[in-house]
C-alpha cells in the first residue's frame, strides 16, 4: 500500500447499484406490508435493518472493509418473509444469524454458499415453530386500513394461512390471493405487487429471469401432473402459484445471484428443482410452505451443479 492509500480515509459503505435495484422493487411490499398490519411491519423492518447492517459492519469495518448495499436486500427479504405477529427480539435473532453464519462466515458479500436470509428465518423456524407457523393476523382491508393503526386488533389473530386452509380441503378465492387480502407473512401475500417487483427487477437487469421462470416452471409443471392424478394434497396450479411464498420466493429469493446457479444451464435446472421441491414439501412434508427450505438445499448443490455442466460444455467442445 502506498503513502497515498494509506492516507486516503477508507470507504465505510459500498453502493452496490444493483442491490438497490432489488430494494425498489420491494418498496412496494414494504408499503402493502403496513397497509394490510399496521405500521408494527414498518416498525419490525426498521429493528431488522439496525441488527442487520450492525452486524455485518462488526465483521468488515474492523477488516478495513465497507458495508455493502446487500445487506439492504438480506434485510428486507428476510424482513419480509416473517409472520405479522413475530417479537422483535426473534427476529434480531434471525437476521443477526443469517448475516453471521449466512455471509460472514463464509467471507463476506460474493462468497456465501446460502442464502443469508433464509438461513436466518430457517433458524428461527426450527427455533420458534410456534411463533413462525400459528399466530397470524387477518389483514386490515378498505379505507385507511393499516395505515391508521400500530397492528391489528386481538380479535383478528388467526392460526389459519392460505397453504395452512388448502391443506384443511378450503377452497380461496383467487382474486384475494391475487391481491393480497389473506393471511400470510408481511410480504408475500399480494401476487400482483410480487409480479410487479418482478418486471421491474427483469427490466432493470437486477435479476435473473431464467432462475425466476424456470421455479415457476417447476412448481406449476409438477402441481399440474400431481393436482390433474387427483392427489389431493396438491392444489391447482394456479393456487400453488399465487398461495403462500412461492411467487415472492422465485422472484426475490431464487434469484440471488451469489447462492444461486451461475450457468445458464445451471440456472435452469436448479429453479427447476426448487420449484418441483417446494410443490412435494407443501403437500407431503410437516411443513404448509416450503420453498425455503428448497432453496436452502439447492443452494448445497449449486458448486458441483455448475461444475458439471461446465465439464460436459468442455466434453462437446472438445468432440466438436
């Protein structure tokens, strides 16, 4: 290091235009996210964004390293991806194990095997089952709704979800689940503003489209052979699209690109995956939801995924 660098005082924040990118596109749920619970979603995001940067910039700034904007996406994804009615303190757990153990652990920004996010909400589900799969709240609807109040009110807590009713032979409306009036975690019930982040994060380049589509080839391919065999356990391909946290999973999860697959190849096949996972974990697992625990898996498989599409690339060239 010269004179000069080390005189050049050291950059404490990274702006990563990319990662920015993804946090726009989930605006729009954080502000869906306070209009259907209350201003508490807003509340809870903001002590998951404290923990989170804080504890990413105990392990970076001390290394003479800077913050990163992606520790933004962690935050919200993982913010987002909690039930309405979660203590704070849990999710300060969560999200200071995911950065942690999910990133840190492993390096830092470009280096983690998994998912920080879902690493931090697989923690705290295994931890604290009951509060992460039955306690949630109905969602306030109409004129102010939300926005007039901290969260919703005693009467409207509810051990119900979407994927918990379908699995109990209830039939949904999909309008509701299309526009978000359900139950479910902060940021995935509304289907509409999940597509709409989505065409937002394609158009700007912020994510892959082949990692999106082709989880939703997965998911909505196999409920469609295993819902048309008359296995009840398995809804329609529509509800199994628009339900639970499949759609927000494979627009804002799945694509993830340090986790994910890096070959186009690769891409296809490991979305693929999850998506037919997270269809057979929803009907024969313990678990109502289970793209996270897809992902999580997948992501084991990705270095050697990749590896060997990269060898049978090199076989053909070779043969050619």
């Amino acid at each position: 290091m010269t004179a000069k660098e080390a005189s050049q005082p050291k950059k404490v924040f990274q702006v990563q235009k990319v990662m920015l990118r993804v946090c726009y596109a989930l605006i729009p749920l954080v502000v869906a996210s306070i209009y259907l619970f209350g201003w508490r979603s807003l509340g809870l995001i903001g002590v998951v964004f404290l923990f989170g940067i804080a504890t990413e910039a105990a392990f970076t700034l001390r290394q003479g390293k800077p913050i990163t904007s992606a520790v933004f996406v962690t935050c919200l994804i993982f913010s987002l991806s909690l039930p309405p009615t979660i203590p704070f303190w849990m999710a300060v757990v969560g999200i200071v194990v995911g950065v942690a153990i999910g990133k840190m652990a492993f390096g830092g920004f470009g280096q983690n095997v998994f998912n920080p996010a879902m690493v931090g909400r697989c923690f705290i589900y295994i931890t604290f089952p009951v509060q992460m799969t039955n306690r949630w709240v109905e969602p306030m609807w109409g004129d102010a709704a939300g926005f007039a109040g901290w969260s919703a009110l005693p009467d409207a807590v509810t051990q119900a979800t979407p994927m918990m009713a379908l699995r109990r032979g209830a039939t949904l409306p999909w309008l509701d689940l299309f526009f978000g009036n359900t139950s479910g975690s902060l940021g995935e019930t509304s289907a509409l503003l999940i597509l709409l982040g989505g065409v937002f994060l394609f158009y700007k380049k912020a994510a892959s489209w082949r990692l999106a589509l082709s989880c939703l080839l997965g998911g909505v391919i196999l409920s469609t052979l295993l819902h048309g065999a008359g296995v009840e356990v398995v809804p329609s391909p529509l509800t199994t699209l628009l339900s639970g946290s499949f759609l927000f999973g494979s627009i804002f999860v799945v694509t993830e690109p340090v986790s994910g697959a890096k070959t186009v190849l690769g891409q296809w096949i490991y979305g693929f995956m999850i998506g037919g996972l997270t269809v057979v974990l929803r009907g024969f697992s313990n678990f109502s939801e289970g793209i996270m625990f897809s992902v999580l898996l997948m992501n084991a498989f990705v270095p050697i995924m990749d590896q060997a599409v990269r060898q049978i690339q090199a076989r053909k060239e070779v043969a050619q």
